[in-house]
C-alpha cells in the first residue's frame, strides 16, 4: 500500500537505549529479586553467626567547674570549650597510658591499643556538663574495671594539672600589664612632645579646624557671586536686545522692575534695587487712567449743551432744519471721540493689570526662577502687542482726526494739552530706563571685583591646610596608638583578677554520678544486621533484573512493538492456560480439538475476549475495504501465528460467518493438528494432482468453519504457491466464503510468505512478546514494506493479564460467566441454549449449544459445506 511505503524507519541504535520502567522491570524479573534477597540473608546470617560479640559498659560525669559567684563576660562559652577540652583529655594517651598502669588494668587481657579503639566519650544531649564514658571490648566482665580506672586516672590529672598552671598563668599576665604600662607612659611623653611643636590649632565649637571651615565658608561665597554674576549678565543683555528691538520706554521701564525684584531674590538682606522705580511706575499710570478719565467727563460735560440746544431747534425748526442736522453732526462726532477715548482707557486697564501680576508682592518680593528667560520671553510679547496697538492707534488715529477737525478751539487746546503730558512722561520714562540700565552693569562690576578678592583669599587658605595636613594625620596615630595600648591594659589587669580571684576557686572537678554498671551486648545486632541484608539482597535483585533486561532484546509490551515498528497493534492476546478447565458440556464438546483453540474450549475467558477483539477490528476494517482473505505470519518459527490463525478462525465462525481455514504453511504444518485430523488431501494435493475441493477441505467440530490442510509434503512448496492453479483456487475460495484466513509460514524462514500475500486481502504480523526480537521484527516489517504487502496490523502474542487489566479488559466480569456453566455439586451442567457473542456482531448471529448459528433471529442455518451446497465446479 502506498500508505505504507511513506512510514518513516526509525533508527535500530536509539531504540536500544530505552529508559527503564522500574516498576515493570521489578514485576517482570520478580525470581532475580528474590533471588538477590537470599542471597543478602544468607550472607547476613553468616555475618551474625561468624561475628566476635562485642560488650559494652558505660558512665556518667559530672564536670563541675569551681568558680565564684561573680559572673564574667563570655564565661558560657570558655565553658563550653573546656567541654570538649575534657572530652578530648579522656580519650588522650596521657590518660590511657597512665590507666593501663594501673594493677587492676594491667592484669587484664585487653591491651592499650584496644583501649584506644574501644573508648567513646559523648556530650549529654540535655546537659552541658555531662559526659557519657563508655567503653566496648570483647570481655563483659572487664568493660566496668576499665571505666572505672580511667575515670580514676583522669581526676588525678586534673588536680596535678592546675595547681601549676594557675601559677604560671598569674605570673605570665603580670609581666604583660608591666610591660604595657611602660608603653603607655612613653607614649603620652612623645604626644605631648609633639604638640608642643606642632602648629595644629584648638578645632572650633564643630570639632572642625578653623582653617577648614574658612575655607568652606569661601567656597560658598563663591557659588554665590558665580549664580547672581550670571543672573546679571542675563538681565543685562535681556534689557540691551529689548532696546535694540524698540520697545517703548514704558516698557522698558516694566523690565527694568522686574530686573530689580530678581536681584532683591537673590540678596534678601538688601532694599531691591529699582522697588522705588516699581513704585514711580505704578504712580505714573494711576495719574493717567486719572487724565483719561477727567478727559471723558469733560467730553460728557461738553456734550451736554449740545443736546439741549438739539431739542430746542427740534422744538422751534422741526425735525428737518439745517441748523438742527449741524448740531446732530456735532453730537455723533463728540459720541465718536468718546468712544475713541474709551478704547484707549481700556487698553491702559489691561496693561496696568498685566503689569500687576508680574511685579512683586509687597510681603516678600515673589521670587523669579529663571530671569534671562522670563526677560525675553516678556520683551517679546510686549513688542509683539505693542506693533498691534500701533496699528489700532494709526487706525483710531485717523478717526480722531476727523473728529478733531469740527471740535471747538477749546477741545483742541485740551487734547493737546493731553499730549504734550504724555510726550514728556515719555522722555523721563527713557531716562530711568538708562538709569536702571546703568545701575545693573554697576552692579556686574562689584561683583566681578568680589570674586576676584574671594579667589585670592582661597588659595591663600587652601595652601595653609595643605601644610596642616600631616600634622593631623601624625596627631591622629598617635591617639590611635594610645586608645589600643590602653585597651590592652585593660583587658590584661581583668584577666589578672579573674586569675587572682580563681586561684582559691578556680579549676575543674570531675564527680562520678552514674558508676559503671554490667556489660551488655551490643554487636552484631540482628534488627541492624538482617534489614541491611535484605536492603542489600534487594538492591543486587534489582540491579540483576536490569542487567536481564537491559540483556533482552525482545519485546515485553504490546506499547513497545507499536512504538518500534511504527504500525498499528490490532489485537493483543492473552496468554493461554492450557491448564484450564473446559467450559462446554462434555457430551457437546469434542476432545480430538487442541486446547489452544481457546475460543472453542473455553469462549468465555479472557484469552477468547482478545480474539474477539481482533475479530471485531477486522469486521470495522472489512467495511471500508474488501478484505476477505487474511494471511496470518510471524517473523520467526514458535511466535504462535498458527494458533492466532485457528483461534480467529473459530472467533469468525462463531459470528455466522462462512469460513476457510487454509494452512499454507507447506513446509511445518499445524491446523490439522489443532482440529484432530489427518493431514490427509490438502492444498498441496488440489495444486499438483487436481484434487478436487469437496475432496480435500473437510468441515470442523466448529460450525460454519472449514479446513483446507497443507496436504502431502513435496520437494518445493515455492513452486507450487507460484502456480497458476493456487492463484485460480484462491479466487475461488474467495467467492464460496466470507472469510478465508490463509496460514504462512514465517517471513525471515522461508519465501512461501512472500508468494502467498499476493493473493490475500490483508496481512496479520504475529509477534509473541519476550522471544521475538527487535531486529527480527523490524527485518520482517522492511519486507512487507518492500513488497507493498496489504498491512492491516500486528497481533501482539502471549500479552500478560497485567498489561490487560491497564487497558481496562481483562477480568471484566468474567469471575461471574465462568461459573455459570459449574453446578452447585461440582458437576458440569448443560450449555446454555445460546451464547450471544460479547462483540454483539456479525448480523445478530447467536451460537447454539450444539454449535449451530441462528443468523437475524430467522432460524437460517449453515451447516453444510458451501462447495458441496453448489457442487462440484469441476464434475
């Protein structure tokens, strides 16, 4: 099939290095486990019954050390360390040495070196001054002589050993305090020599050094001159661009204040420079928006009269008088002039509000964050509203000329007056704003000068501190020298009293409080000895069982064949216990059939189930092909393809279906063996003599199945299955039949295989686990890939019941139908009038007791032989 030929070989190396299922391999290797834990207790029991006993006798020590009540700085901690100072000293060759002397001990049979080996000193667990002394040796009776003499040996000692050394330690801690004392005296000669010499000056009330602080002080005054030197320098050139544009006087004279509230934030103790001008400038437009409006009250005062003697001329001309229309004319055109006037009051209102929010607070001098910015940002959008002004003044300029032009004498001496006013508040705001200009380049220029002076007076005192310098590093080792050397005197005149005071109270005592008592045994010990065995039979068991299955090369689960050959496992079939009693009535059953066929003896068991299985699957199969005429192989001999092929021929038949069962194998065969015959006329027969069908397939104990035997041998079955005659009778069998399972013999054996799948359906690999072997398996499945064979799937053989029960089919129910067919004596009863296949298929067919099919519930039988039923085609 060409589905076939596009699966993909898989690389026979890396399957070999498959990971191990632990708990698979220790179920399939049980016997090599077991095996390995008797082994590890008979070596165990060997070990305790060969094993010198070992005893063990034990004390208790209280060490008490002999101190005062008075309680001294890390004394828990010397403590602790002398614990285990005396845990050492029993255990030291000084002590055993000496014991070993003893005439107790001497007389004994364990030597000095047992001594050592056999000696444990441990810490109590729940006390700090314990000790527990034991002692282990191969004679009960000597373990509590040797305690006790050791333990004898090491309070001597202790009592020899510190009358010395507190003598020693008082003497040697004595000459230290004399020694530092000298230090410390030469020391304070020297530091008071030195600052007799050295220029170092008494440090201010901060601990600083005068010098130091001058010095900081400078620095600051500095970053102080360098910030406002560069806020005037900013403003200067702000105010130069400002008159360099042409912005008018007033202003000018609005930035020159506000270059004077940014000085005055930047000095607070000073009057600002130019808060006066601020003030002049505020008073100066008061008393204009005051002339404006004197102005506009004149102009309504004037305009009265003429609207009196309007209504007189109305009164006495009417309303179309020429004298009348010259007095309205007067009127709108003093309305125009008003309104005029009222245009230019409003503007100054504007400005003088604007001007308001930019001028300081009269509290505390708002403070200006970036003068130079705000400077030109301010005389740009005063030259910018100062040209659209411009423009609406020649505009309103020309409308006041025309209305100017038919105002009286004394209307026009009273505006010229208004203008002359402010031609003159215009010259003297030009003049302050020159004098303001003047008095901030004034002010660059102290500054400059007082950076100049601050610059000498730093280096001065910068050169001053660095001659300072080493003088204080000097002054800073000595009292450096000085605070150590004292501190060591400290420390030893404390550690002279502690050694003074211990001399009557000091030292260690040993008290016995719990004697050594009998010896008991302690090695080997069996709950020690007899689980290590087992731990380590188990462990070899287990390390053997993967060796064995590392050593495997067949196949252990069905998951594995499908895995490695890339093909689909179709049924998986249980293992046969041949052992098994029969399930049919003996008077109905006949005993010449081989129990292998389990689908005859025993259909309701788990091996039937998994024909059954592989039963329905080719059923589903048959429906979107034609497949009647199945061939069972193997790879090898013994992988049990002939009992998978009688077996499913019996599963068919038992469904209603006709069925032949033609063993091909012509070189080994079997299913005349299965079924109880004589190999008798077979194939081989019907090809070479013309044997007729009704003469060599006999019918079976099995309803609805038929047998075709390989017949008599010859010399070269290949040629026969390559004739025209095996070609001409498998077309027939296939016409008189509804199923024709074909029996080959195995693909890496023998050709015959090869030749028989030319003929067939569909193909059935049987593979048996734990014999075939990856590389036969996969050699078989690269021939039936070469040859295009009509691979329907494997069979995987002999599958255990563990690997059924994790598919979820074995046992199911069948503790229950096994029974059915026992008595309650113990006798076997008879069948069951039917027995309705598990699968529920092939038409409904139900299998009598007698072994007849009931086909659709109609009662139609088969129980004769199809080529006897249409004759003999050759008569």
């Amino acid at each position: 099939m060409n589905s076939n030929r596009k699966l993909v070989s898989r690389n026979a190396n890396s399957q070999d290095e498959q990971l191990l299922d632990l708990k698979k391999v220790a179920l399939r290797h049980k016997a090599l486990i077991a095996l390995g834990i008797a082994i590890g207790l008979v070596i165990g029991a060997l070990y305790y019954a060969q094993s010198t006993p070992v005893f063990r006798s034990s004390a208790q020590v209280l060490i008490v050390r002999k101190t005062p009540n008075t309680e001294i700085k890390g004394q828990n901690a010397f403590y602790n360390d002398y614990m285990s100072t005396h845990q050492a000293l029993i255990k030291s060759s000084v002590i055993i040495s000496r014991a070993s002397q003893l005439p107790e001990i001497s007389a004994l049979k364990t030597k000095t070196k047992e001594l050592h080996e056999g000696l444990n000193v441990e810490l109590d667990e729940n006390a700090d001054n314990i000790l527990h002394v034991s002692f282990e040796g191969e004679v009960p009776e000597e373990c509590p002589v040797i305690i006790r003499g050791i333990l004898n040996t090491y309070q001597d000692y202790l009592e020899e050993t510190y009358d010395t050394m507190s003598t020693d330690t008082v003497q040697l801690i004595s000459e230290a305090r004399d020694l530092l004392l000298r230090d410390i005296r030469k020391q304070e000669f020297e530091y008071r020599e030195f600052r007799r010499e050295s220029p170092l000056l008494t440090t201010d009330e901060g601990g600083s050094n005068p010098v130091y602080s001058r010095i900081a002080a400078i620095q600051r005054q500095q970053s102080e001159l360098l910030l406002r030197r560069t806020e005037l320098e900013s403003l200067i050139q702000s105010l130069e661009n400002a008159i360099e544009s042409g912005l008018e006087p007033k202003h000018l004279a609005m930035l020159i204040s506000n270059a004077g509230v940014q000085l005055a934030a930047m000095d607070d103790d000073a009057e600002p420079m130019g808060l006066d001008r601020l003030r002049m400038d505020q008073k100066f437009h008061s008393l204009e928006l005051e002339d404006e409006r004197d102005l506009a009250e004149g102009l309504e005062a004037m305009l009265l009269p003429l609207k009196q003697q309007e209504q007189e001329l109305l009164t006495l001309f009417g309303p179309g008088h020429p004298t009348l229309a010259s007095v309205r004319l007067r009127i709108e055109e003093a309305k125009n002039f008003y309104k005029t006037l009222e245009k230019e009051y409003e503007e100054h209102h504007v400005a003088i509000r604007e001007y308001a929010d930019e001028a300081v607070d009269v509290g505390g001098y708002r403070k200006w964050k970036d003068a130079s910015g705000t400077m030109e940002v301010s005389a740009r959008l005063i030259s910018e509203e100062e040209n659209k002004v411009t423009l609406e003044r020649e505009n309103n300029g020309k409308r006041v000329t025309l209305a100017t032009a038919s105002l009286s004498s004394d209307d026009q001496r009273l505006l010229a007056k208004i203008r002359a006013d402010r031609i003159r508040k215009h010259e003297e705001l030009s003049e302050m704003v020159e004098m303001g200009l003047t008095q901030l380049r004034q002010e660059l220029d102290r500054t400059v000068r007082t950076q100049e002076l601050l610059r000498g007076i730093y280096d001065t005192e910068y050169v001053s501190a660095k001659e300072l310098t080493d003088f204080e590093i000097a002054e800073e080792e000595f009292q450096s020298n000085m605070e150590h050397t004292r501190q060591l005197y400290d420390g030893v005149v404390a550690q002279l009293q502690a050694a003074s005071l211990s001399r009557d109270y000091g030292g260690f005592k040993a008290n016995v409080i719990s004697p050594p008592g009998f010896a008991w045994k302690v090695k080997p010990e069996a709950l020690i000895v007899f689980p290590m065995a087992i731990f380590v039979g188990t462990f070899f068991g287990f390390g053997l069982a993967c060796l064995a299955e590392l050593a495997n090369r067949t196949f252990r689960t069905s998951d594995e064949i499908s895995k490695h050959l890339m093909l689909p496992v179709i049924g998986r079939i249980a293992l046969a216990r041949l052992s098994a009693k029969p399930q049919l009535d003996p008077e109905e059953m006949d005993d010449s059939l081989d129990r292998s066929l389990c689908t005859y003896f025993r259909p309701i068991s788990v091996e039937s189930e998994s024909y059954r299985a592989l039963r329905t699957t080719l059923f589903f199969h048959n429906r979107s092909r034609e497949q009647s005429v199945i061939q069972v192989t193997s790879a090898c001999p013994g992988d049990g393809k002939s009992t998978v092929a009688g077996n499913l021929g019996v599963s068919i038949a038992q469904s209603g279906k006709r069925v032949l069962l033609i063993d091909a194998d012509l070189r080994k065969p079997r299913q005349h063996l299965f079924f109880g015959s004589e190999i008798g006329i077979g194939l081989s027969n019907m090809i070479v003599d013309g044997a007729e069908p009704t003469d060599a397939i006999r019918a079976t104990p099995v309803h609805n199945l038929w047998l075709l035997s390989a017949g008599q041998k010859t010399p070269d079955p290949a040629e026969l299955l390559t004739s025209t005659r095996f070609a001409e009778l498998m077309a027939q069998f296939r016409e008189d039949y509804d199923y024709v399972i074909v029996d080959s013999g195995p693909l890496l054996a023998v050709s015959d295989p090869r030749i028989v799948m030319a003929h067939t359906d569909g193909l059935l690999l049987s593979v048996r686990l734990d014999k075939t072997t990856r590389k036969q398996a996969e050699t078989a499945r690269e021939i039936l890939l070469s040859l295009d064979a009509p691979i329907i799937g494997i069979v995987a053989n002999c599958v255990r019941t563990s690997e059924l029960d994790a598919l979820g089919r074995a046992r199911y129910g069948y503790g229950a139908y096994e029974g059915y067919h026992q008595s309650r004596n113990g006798t076997t009863s008879k069948s069951p009038s039917r027995l309705t296949s598990n699968n529920g298929h092939a038409n409904g067919a139900l299998v009598t007791s007698t072994g007849d099919v009931e086909v659709n519930g109609h009662g139609d039988t088969h129980s004769s032989n199809p080529l006897e039923e249409r004759g003999n085609p050759n008569s």
